[in-house]
C-alpha cells in the first residue's frame, strides 16, 4: 500500500481534507522512521 493509498482511505473514513490528512501520516511516518533509526532496529 503506498502513502498515497493510506493518505485517501484515510480521509474517505474520517472526511477530514487529503492535504491535512497527507501532512498528518507524513508526520506520523517520520517520527516512526526516527524512532526505529534510535532504538537500532
């Protein structure tokens, strides 16, 4: 599943904008990335 994807299902469920929701799963997205690069994994 490509972000993209993620981004407008997610909207579609929770009628927020495809702009809003794309900066949420972005920042959600980078923060795991940086978690995961910290912990070693």
């Amino acid at each position: 599943m490509t972000k993209e994807e993620i981004v407008n299902k997610i909207s579609q469920k929770t009628g927020t904008g495809r702009k809003e929701m794309f900066q949420i799963v972005e920042g959600f997205m980078d923060s795991v990335k940086k978690l995961l690069a910290n912990s070693g994994f």
